[in-house]
C-alpha cells in the first residue's frame, strides 16, 4: 500500500527542515520505504477534507490505506514499529533498549520541545510585546536548563542510547529548532549531536525533497 503524507505547498521557513513533515520523511528515509507527498496550502488545511484527516488542522498527516494518523510522534513511532531501522529488535540482546528508544522519543517532545517553541513564540510572534524584554530571559533560562540536562545525560557518546534510534532523529529535529537563537552553541556536544543527524544520508534525502518543493514555488 502507498504511503501518503501531507506537507505545506510552501513551507513558512522555506524549506530548511523545520516543518514537522520533515521528521516524517526521515523516519520513512531511514527505513526504506516509499511514500507520495501531498501539498496543502494554509486554507486547505482549514477544510473539511483536511480536517478529517488532522482535527486540528495542521500538517502532516499519514495515510496508508485504510490507516490514517495525524501528529508526529504517533507517526513516527508507527513507522519505526512496522518497520526495522528506527528502534532496536527484540533480539539485540537487550529486551529494554526497545522501551528506552521510545522514552527517548517522548523526552524530545514533552520535556525538551515545549521550552524550545515557547522561545520561538517569544521572540518571533511575541517579541513587539512590552513585556517581551523581561519574558524572553526566563524562557531562554528554561531552554538552557533542559539543555543542560540533556548535554550532560549525552556526554561524549555520539546516540542518546547506543546505535541511532527514533528516539535520536526526534531528539535532533527539536534541537533544529533552537539551533538560530544561538544557545546551542555553548553546547559543544550537542551541536555535534545534531550535526551527526543532519549527517545521516536518510536525513540529506528527507531535507533535499523539503527544500525543492518550496525552491521551485518561489
């Protein structure tokens, strides 16, 4: 069966990798499967077709079949539990590095991206705000407490858990997003964590899709 996702028909940072239906089109890179992509613009994902698909009208969406998902995590947690690459085997000899790649997945989206868009909600949409000059501190001193954290539990190894796992691709994709306000770079390891992601071929191939799509509709 095909796999469909749904992306934006022209991504609002032009296709350098931050739309979400970018850590959908490497999930499915890193483990080899195929998949069509269907472009949305910004009203269609208000209608009722989209909406079927996405209650809350955002993107991506998964479509296989009779199957259809919406949010990421979920999505890519789907594709790394049908198919081998994203999260270790039952077999590797360790039954709980499984259950770990998974924890590791939830780390990246509920305790290290919530600071992390919140800064970007701070500085971006709220930044004219007058009480901005005194919120953007506190929120910078949250991203750098989790920040922190997350250095010091990674250390010098190169993945959060032994080999690459979902667990690393949803960690590098959040790390993207803070990458611009520049607190990555007090975070030595970190910005070589993430340079070993955008490394991987099945993220080159993943960025490269995204970035056309939006380079031919300029």
């Amino acid at each position: 069966m095909t796999i469909t996702i749904t992306a934006f028909e022209r991504s609002p940072d032009g296709g350098k990798g931050l739309a979400r239906d970018t850590r959908v089109r490497w999930a499915l890179e890193e483990v080899g499967q195929p998949y069509e992509v269907r472009l949305v613009s910004f009203r269609a994902m208000k209608e009722p077709a989209h909406l079927a698909l996405h209650p809350f009208g955002q993107i991506p969406t998964y479509e296989e079949g009779d199957l259809a998902l919406f949010e990421t995590g979920a999505i890519v947690f789907h594709i790394a539990q049908h198919h081998a690459g994203l999260l270790p085997a039952h077999s590797d000899g360790d039954a709980n590095a499984r259950a770990r790649a998974i924890t590791w997945m939830f780390a990246a989206l509920n305790t290290v991206e919530p600071p992390i868009l919140e800064l970007v909600t701070a500085r971006i949409f709220e930044g004219d705000k007058p009480w901005a000059k005194e919120r953007v501190p506190l929120v910078e001193a949250r991203v750098r407490t989790r920040l922190e954290q997350l250095s010091a539990r990674l250390g010098d190894a190169d993945w959060l858990d032994g080999a690459f796992s979902a667990g690393d691709l949803m960690m590098a994709s959040v790390l993207l997003r803070v990458r611009s306000s520049g607190l990555l770079d007090d975070y030595p390891n970190l910005a070589a964590y993430l340079a070993r992601g955008e490394a991987r071929p099945a993220y080159a191939r993943a960025f490269a899709a995204q970035l056309a799509i939006n380079t031919a509709r300029q």
